[in-house]
C-alpha cells in the first residue's frame, strides 16, 4: 500500500504532505485544484512516466525544481521512491528501503549503461511496470461509468480494449503489410514472386523453342570448323618443323619477361612480411612490462577487497550497537533519580548505572557516529585503491591479449623477428629489376633460378636463328587461322545463346519450384491472418471467452464480499456482443431492475476482476479518477455507500487500498468513509485539509 505522498513545487502543489492506511482515501474538490495530479506524482516517484507532455511541465510555475516522493509498503517492507527534476530537465532518483527508521539505498537513477536503473528495482518489487499498472490499477475518468452503462456491443469493445483483444486489429493490418512486404523482398532476391508463376511458364517455353532452333545451325558450323582446323594443324606442322627456333625465341622474352614479374612480386611479399612483422613488434613492443606486473596487482586487489571487507562488517556492528544504545537512550529518558531514590525499586541510590545515564548514552552514540564516518572514509579509500589497481590489472590483460594475438610467447621471439626483417631489408635492396642483371635476380629463390636457367637454355638454342625464313609459312597459317576464328566465333555465339538458354532455363524451373513453396506459404499467412489475427477468429474467441470467464469468478468472489442480493456475475459472449448476467441464491437478475448501489457494486466488482486478469500489482492498489462523472444523484449516493463497504473489505486478510478522486464534495459529508482530503486552489498552489 502506499502510505505518504510527498510533493514540492511539483504541478500545483507547493508544499503538500499527505498519510495514507488501509481503506478508501477520497479527494475532493473543484477541478483544476490538484487532485489527478496526485496520479503523476505516484507515477513520476514510482517510473519516472507521467501523462503530462514533458517533464519540464512537472515544475510548478515559478519554481526552479519539483520532486515527487512516495512511501509505501510491501509485505511488511517500507519503501521510500523520490525523483527531482529542475528547470534545465535534469532529474535525479533514489529508491530505498526503511530498515530501523533508516534510509538504505537500493538504486539511484537509470544509467542502464552500468546495470543501474531505479525504476527496474521498483518494478521487481511492485511485480508491475507502468503500462501494466496503469490498467491494473488505474480506472480513468468515465470508465467506470462506461462499465455501468455500456451496450452489449459497446461492453465487448470496453472489454476488447482493457485486455487487448482490439490489438488483434492492428495485427490483423500489420500482417497484410507483412504479406505485401514479404512479396517485395521475394522479388529483391530473385525478381518475381508467387504472382509470376504463369508468366515464367511462357517464358520457360519460348527457352526450349529457342534452343531447338539453334542446333540444326551448330551441325553445320561444326562440319566447316573441322575441315578449316584439319588445314591449319597441317601447316602448324610444317611450321614447327621448318622454323621450330621462333617459339623458342617468343619463350626467351616471355621467360626473361615471367622472371622480372616473378621478382616483382616475391619483393612485394617479402615487403608486405617486413610489414606485417614490423606491425607486429610494434603492437608488442612494452607489452612484457605490463605483463610482470600482473600477479602484484591481483595479490593487491585481493587484499584491498578483504580491506574493504572487514571495514563493512565493523560498519555492521556499530550500526547494531548504536541501534541498541537508542534503546537504551529511551529507557534512561524514562529512569530519572527523584530524592536520591531509584525510579525501579524506590531503594536510596547516589546515582544510576552508566548505561542508563542518557548524556552517556549520547556520548557514547557520537562516539560511535564518529568511528562510522571514519570507517566509510576508509572504506572510500579503499575502493579508489581497488579502482586504481582494476584499470592496472586491465591493462596487463589487454598486453596478454595483444602478445597471445600475435603469438609472442617471449622477448627472445620477438627479438628474432627484428633480426629476420633486417636480414630480409637488406637483401632485397640488394636485387636491381633490369634485363641486364637477371643472374642477381635469380638468387632470390629457387624458382627465380629454375626460370633463368631456362633463359639461359633457350639463349644457346636460339643463338644465331635467322626470322625471315620463317615468314611467308607463318602468314599463311595466320590466314587460315583467322577464318577458323571467325567459325569459331560463330560457334560460340550459337553455343553461348544455348548455355544461356540452358541456364535461364534451370534458372527459371528453380525459381518455379521455390515460387510454388512460396505460394503455399502465403495461402499459410492468409489463413493465419483469417484465423489467428482476427477479433472474431477462433484464437480471440478462445482468449475472450477465458478472460470473460476469468473476470466473473474475480468479480463474483468481490461481490461477495458486499453487501447486495448478488451472487455470482456470469459475463457471456453472443454473436458480436458480451451481455452481463446477475444471479441472486435463486434467480436471474436484471441488470436494468438492479438498484444504483447494485449497478455502481457490479461495475466496481467488474473492474477489480479485470484488473485481477491483467496481475494486480504488490501494492493493492486501486485509483478510481472522477468516478461519479454523469452519474446522476441516486447513483453518486449509490457510490458512497459501496465505497464504505470496500472500506471494511480493505481491512481483510488481504488488504485493497482505494484512491478516490472527485470534485463531488457534497456527496461524502455524512459517509462513513473516514480518510477524505479536500483540495482547495490558492495564489501559492493547492492547499489540502483534512475533513
């Protein structure tokens, strides 16, 4: 239950202090005077949410801050939740528990960043966020009579909106965007989706129509292209016999050509080593200095953490033992030496035992106050100690990653890597990239001599070839081989147009084979959407009709707690409409024969049990906002009489606290409800009286 409410310069409130128990709490009043703003202070303490439009509004004109603080109870814990904001929109929060009249801090502002969030820590305790708790416990303005008055169809929709089954409309819609959605990306991946299959079928014969036109052509070229090759493999053979130097010739450039090129490269990958060896010393270069340090550092963490662990146990027990001198200090306060006689026994005494003496009580407890601010000094110290020794020890470990990424197991290795890219340094400057110093060139591996000594093979086997012989053969074979060119070129045109077709083909039958899963798959969404993300499909009739069933047992079990002939609601569901159905011990009654206290007992029954569907929060709590807003006078008389019974059902084993907020003040003068705050308007801001 919430138990204080606490507001300054928050809204209109300048200075208002209010104490809550069990029970219903009114709050009367014109409007405009500060009432609803008692739900965004228990809002705004609680989650920092409000329904106002910025927190910037939350300030009371005039004012350069305001805060909002609640104390409630759980299960016999006391909390206490406070938020500040000030006129730049910077706010501050500090939840804590009240243990033996002292604040203990559980959480202060929300840097989630660091695993820090008061509104977290509140929802764990409250078992509800926000959202959750505002239609769990927080009946708006007209609802409540909405409830009462409501057409069977207009009850559905109410009902349809508290427990969300009129979201199913927005998925409804959501999911024909998830279809066409879907559609669109079927086609960015491969170009159609499962409304082209007829036209890719068309498009997969005009493919086997095309093909089998062209073979017939192939045949021929292929009987020419024969022919023409026949002649031109003669006259190579001719070529190779009569001048076979000219290849070996064409070799000896192309080799010395293959060597410079082969240098080239293998200098560029000695360089790009020297490179990636160079990178490496440097990224290592100071690492095994951090890495020494690392079993000092944890040694020193260790015992700066038992430090700090001693310091909080010593904390403890003076904590304890001045909460056992308080008591003491009360007793002595009451134990005062009258003519030199104990107060206890009346036996002649000079003076009392020290540990009922209240100036040593007092002196003792300074002592001890004295000997905590020292030991939370320490206690300080000691963390900055462990923080400065953390970011040490991390280093250590980012010089541990940095050596294990590079697989450095030492400083010998390292120093082995500078030796090997000196050596590799100065030979490569060593090698010159010219024709005329190709023997340098080939020193630089195995391969680069295996090619030179090809060079220097073809050198004496072409030495002294004389090229004009070769010449007039050689043209005639490149005639030849230019009209084979052509007959081949033909071919592969025929041939590519066949692969091409081939593979749009394939092509085509893969992605008809996938359209046709994909169809499938979308005959599946359409029934989802039809069955599943409908409101009056099977899966909302299945959740309406247990939430409906849900909400009468709830309902029927808080009517019973009242004082009325009903007993048990039944809420049925037909066609488009939910009727509401009354049961006396004997008979069906009729909502429009109910008495207005019945109907204002059956909207309240009803409204706990939906807000016992949606999980009532560990504050019991329930806010009714203007609930006697059209409500005409019968039925507001009707209210103050079922208010006063939720009154003695709070006092149950289960207690239910109420918040009711009305501008209605005449109807609560001669009720029986005893908490009842008046608020008033004035020049400093709203001014609460008790009645």
């Amino acid at each position: 239950m919430i138990t204080s409410i606490e507001l300054g310069d928050f809204l209109a409130h300048s200075d208002t202090k209010l104490e809550f128990e069990n029970g219903v709490t009114v709050f009367v009043g014109d409007n405009g005077t500060g009432k609803s703003s008692i739900i965004d202070g228990i809002t705004f303490a609680l989650f920092g949410q409000h329904t106002r439009k910025s927190n910037k509004g939350l300030i009371k004109r005039g004012s350069n801050q305001g805060f909002a603080k609640i104390g409630f109870s759980i299960s016999g814990k006391k909390y206490e939740a406070v938020r500040k904001i000030d006129s730049k929109g910077t706010l501050s929060a500090t939840f804590s528990e009240i243990l033996n009249g002292e604040r203990v801090e559980i959480a202060a502002g929300e840097r989630k960043q660091f695993g820090e969030s008061m509104t977290h820590e509140v929802e764990k305790r409250i078992g509800l966020d926000f959202e959750k708790l505002k239609i769990a416990s927080i009946v708006q303005q007209g609802e409540l009579n909405a409830i009462i008055n409501a057409k069977p169809k207009e009850f559905k929709e109410l009902l349809n909106a508290i427990i969300g089954i009129d979201k199913l409309d927005v998925a409804s819609e959501s999911m024909k965007i998830v279809n066409k959605e879907f559609r669109e990306k079927i086609r960015e991946k491969i170009g159609y989706d499962d409304t082209h299959i007829e036209l890719l079928s068309h498009d997969l014969e005009r493919y086997k129509n095309e093909i089998d036109n062209a073979k017939p052509e192939k045949d021929q070229l292929e009987i020419k292209q024969i022919e023409l090759q026949n002649i031109v493999e003669e006259l190579r053979r001719k070529v190779e016999i009569e001048t076979p130097k000219i290849d070996k010739i064409n070799q000896l450039e192309l080799r010395k050509k293959e060597l410079l090129a082969y240098a080239k490269k293998a200098i560029l990958e000695i360089q790009h080593e020297i490179n990636e060896k160079e990178r490496k010393i440097k990224d290592c270069q100071g690492c095994f200095e951090h890495v020494n340090l690392k079993e000092e550092l944890e040694s020193k963490i260790t015992k700066v953490e038992k430090a700090i662990e001693d310091i909080l146990k010593k904390i403890q027990e003076m904590t304890s033992l001045m909460a056992s001198l308080k008591e003491k200090q009360v007793l002595a306060s009451k134990l005062q030496i009258k003519n030199n006689k104990c107060p206890v026994c009346d036996s002649k005494v000079e003076k009392l035992n020290p540990l009922f003496q209240e100036e040593h009580l007092k002196e003792e407890l300074k002592s001890l106050q004295e000997s905590i601010s020292s030991k939370g000094k320490e206690r300080d110290l000691y963390n900055q100690k462990r923080r400065e020794f953390s970011d040490k020890l991390q280093h250590v470990r980012n010089a541990e990653a940095t050596l294990r990424a590079h697989s450095i197991n030492n400083k010998e290795e390292l120093e082995k890597i500078q030796k090997d890219v000196e050596i590799k340094k100065q030979n490569i400057q060593k090698i010159p990239l010219t024709d005329e110093n190709l023997l340098e060139i080939s020193k630089i591996d195995s391969h680069a001599g295996m090619i030179f000594e090809n060079i220097s093979k073809l050198e004496i086997e072409t030495k002294g070839f004389n090229e004009q012989e070769f010449l007039n053969l050689k043209k005639s074979v490149n005639e030849k081989q230019i009209l084979l060119s052509q007959i081949d070129q033909q071919m592969g045109a025929i041939l590519e147009n066949i692969s091409k077709g081939n593979e749009q083909i394939n092509i085509i039958q893969s992605v008809i084979s996938e359209l046709q899963v994909i169809k499938e798959y979308m005959i599946n969404l359409n029934e989802i959407q039809l069955n599943i993300f409908n409101r009056d499909g099977p899966v909302a009739i299945s959740l309406r009709s247990w939430s409906l069933n849900t909400i009468s047992a709830k309902a029927s079990e808080y009517l019973a707690l009242l004082n009325t002939k009903i007993q048990r609601i039944q809420l049925t569901e037909k066609a488009r409409d939910i009727s509401i159905i009354c049961n006396s011990k004997s008979e069906e009654l009729d909502l429009e024969s109910l008495s207005g206290g019945e109907k204002v007992s059956v909207a309240l029954a009803l409204r706990l049990g939906m807000a016992s569907l949606l999980g009532a929060s560990n504050l019991n709590l329930m806010i009714l906002d203007e609930p006697t807003t059209h409500l005409d006078a019968e039925r507001k008389k009707s209210l103050v009489g079922v208010l006063s019974q939720l009154s003695n059902i709070s006092n149950s084993e289960t207690p239910m606290q109420f918040m009711i907020i009305t501008h209605d003040t005449e109807i609560f003068e001669d009720s029986t409800v005893e908490q009842i705050y008046k608020f008033e308007s004035t020049e400093q801001g709203s001014k609460v009286t008790t009645l």
